[in-house]
C-alpha cells in the first residue's frame, strides 16, 4: 500500500519541484526515500542529471544558401513510380518463387514434432522479402514452385514470445501458388486512368504539385541548415547523459509510431533494406545531431537574454480546441516545461533565420541542374 501510495504522489510532488525550481531534468529522477510511515508526512529526495549548459563560437552571421526551386528528372520519375505503384497488380504466374513476389501458402509450425498454437495458416499471402514473417523463414520459400511442399528449419529470436524464444522449430510449408507484382506502363494510357488526358498532360501536373511542396519546404530547410551550422559550433563536449536522454527519446517516439502503423522492427529494417548494425549507428549519428541542435539553441536564447512571455505561452495553446482546459491539463501534470523548451527553441531559430548571412553558392545550382 505503502508504494502504491508512492506512485500516486510521487510525480505531482516532483514535477511541482522542478517547475518551482525552475530545472530542466535530464531523464528520470533517482528516488530516496527518507520518510514513509503512518501519520507521518511523505519525505523524499530526489537526484537528477539536468541540461548541461554549452558555450557558442560565433553565432552571428550564420550562413544560408539561397535556394530556388527546381524540379528534376529524377523527382517527376520518383512520383510516376510511387502513382504506378499504386496501381500495380498481381498476377499468378507459373515459375519459382523469387524475392519480391507474393506466395500463397499453407504452413504448420512444429516444436519437437507437436504442432504448437498459432503456428497454422490456410492459403495465406506472403510477399517475400517483406519480413513479415520469422526471420529466416521467407528466404526459405524462393525457389519453391506452386504445389511444392518442405519442412523449413526455424530458430525463433531470443526476444520472441515466451513460449517460443530462442526455440529450434519445424514449419511444413505448401507453396499454393505464386504471383508476382505487375505495374502499368506509364503512358497515356495509364495518364487517363487516373484522370488525365494524356501523360504530358500528367507530367506537367506533377511538375507543378513537386514546385509547390518545395517552395513550402524552402523556410524549413533554411532554418535546418542554419541550426546545424550553428550546433557545428559548440565549443563543449556534450555529456553523455544528455546523449542518453535524447536516445531514448527518440526510440521510444520511433517505436510508439511503430505500433501505430502495425509495422515490426524486422519489417522497418528490410523496407529500408538496412540491417540491425546500421540502425544503430544511425541512432547514434541522429542523437548526437539533435542533442547539439537543442542545446546550441538553449544557449543562444540565454546569451541573447531572451524571455518567454505569457503571450507566447498563451499562443501555443491557442491552437487547441479548449485552450484554457489543455493548458491546466499540462499544468497538472507538471509538463510546462516542456512548452517552454519548445518556445525557447522557436524563438531562438527564428533569430538566427532573420539574422543569417544569405549567400548563393553556384556549385548547388550546377548540381540541381544535373
């Protein structure tokens, strides 16, 4: 009871502490307990790794390419595939199955000779190469023609279901029949199949809707380029506490969009066709960049002696359908901080956009042109 009592009080006690205090915690906090009896007061202690600060270089003057908007080859072919992909049929087909095509199959799992729960299925259709399945197991089918049947050694990852993980198994497959994915040639025909009169017709639609969304993107990429130069500047290693903290704020956003799309890590990698290794030196690279971006930005908002004000804090509630119930909603549950990090870092990146050296590099231009 006594702990259950705990986890009730503990955050609001803790986040009111921080906002009193005016802290940017780092992580989660490490818990001592002091005091914890009948008819005493709660006593507690808390030690927590907070936002280190950095010192700038030279932040005046930051360098922004001026960019203009041009549309490729490249990207008017980029789109015509994604439009021809999503048209795209299958087919059945009288051949081994390769990578990429879909198997219709019967399959049955067996641990040490007895059929186990949930390892069945009737006629199911697997895209081979889409990992969908165990790993190991769609490599197995290439190769195998319709009505052909064998029994496929699997070994289930460590981090599979209890029951199964890390268990040597058998799965009887029958290859039912094989189809393979078949896109539409892009002429006018295809132009008038979703709604065009022609493909140049098509074409210049295209070329029109690539010139709108990077014009759009033109402010953003202007101020990303401005952030890194500045980040490049930080005269002080970052602690690797900060790093820690950013890591995993970004895994657990990367795995919570996971789940919502119905995506396994397995199916992420080989859509990226990327092994395990390589995601996590992207991690690595993605956290290191972000984790100096936030703090150059903490610090040129410092530096510059900037406040932030109750109209900037009442404007980022504005956007909501109930601004006043959203906001004591966060004031509850001791996340202000968390608007206010998010202010200081849009404040301070439009300072430096608005204070950035604008230059044309002809080497940008020649390369869009190619």
């Amino acid at each position: 009871f006594y702990e259950d009592a705990l986890d009730i009080l503990f955050p609001e006690a803790y986040y009111k502490a921080v906002e009193e205090n005016d802290l940017k915690p780092v992580g989660r906090p490490e818990l001592d307990v002091q005091e914890m009896e009948a008819g005493k007061d709660l006593a507690f202690s808390c030690e927590v790794f907070v936002f280190p600060d950095v010192k700038l270089g030279q932040y005046k003057g930051v360098s922004a390419v001026k960019e203009e908007v041009k549309v490729t080859a490249d990207d008017v072919k980029e789109r015509l595939n994604q439009m021809a992909e999503r048209e795209a049929r299958l087919v059945s087909v009288d051949r081994k199955v390769k990578k990429g095509d879909t198997a219709v199959i019967d399959f049955e799992g067996f641990d040490n000779g007895v059929a186990f729960e949930g390892g069945k299925g009737e006629n199911h259709e697997l895209e081979i190469g889409s990992g969908s399945f165990v790993p190991g197991f769609e490599d197995q089918i290439i190769g195998m023609k319709a009505g052909e049947e064998k029994d496929i050694d699997i070994t289930f990852p460590e981090n599979y279901t209890k029951d199964l993980a890390g268990k040597q198994v058998v799965f009887h497959v029958k290859v039912n029949e094989v189809k393979e994915k078949q896109t539409p040639a892009l002429d006018d025909e295809f132009a008038k199949k979703v709604g065009f009169d022609s493909y140049d017709e098509l074409v210049e639609q295209l070329k029109t809707e690539i010139t709108n969304t990077k014009a759009e993107q033109l402010p953003r990429l202007k101020e990303s380029r401005c952030v890194t130069e500045l980040s490049h500047r930080i005269k002080d290693e970052i602690p690797e506490a900060y790093l820690d903290f950013t890591r995993e704020n970004i895994l657990r956003d990367f795995f919570n969009s996971l789940q919502e799309q119905g995506t396994t890590f397995d199916q992420f990698l080989s859509s990226r066709g990327i092994t395990s290794e390589q995601f996590r030196e992207d991690l690595e690279q993605q956290s290191r960049e972000e984790a100096e971006e936030c703090l150059a930005l903490d610090a040129l908002f410092k530096h510059l002696g900037m406040e932030i004000t109750e109209e900037d804090i009442e404007k980022e509630f504005s956007v909501t359908s109930n601004p006043e119930a959203t906001r004591k909603a966060w004031e509850d549950a001791g996340r202000m901080s968390i608007i206010r990090e998010a202010i200081k870092r849009q404040r301070a990146t439009k300072w430096l956009v608005d204070n950035a050296v604008v230059t044309i590099d002809d080497d940008v231009d020649e390369k869009a042109e190619d």
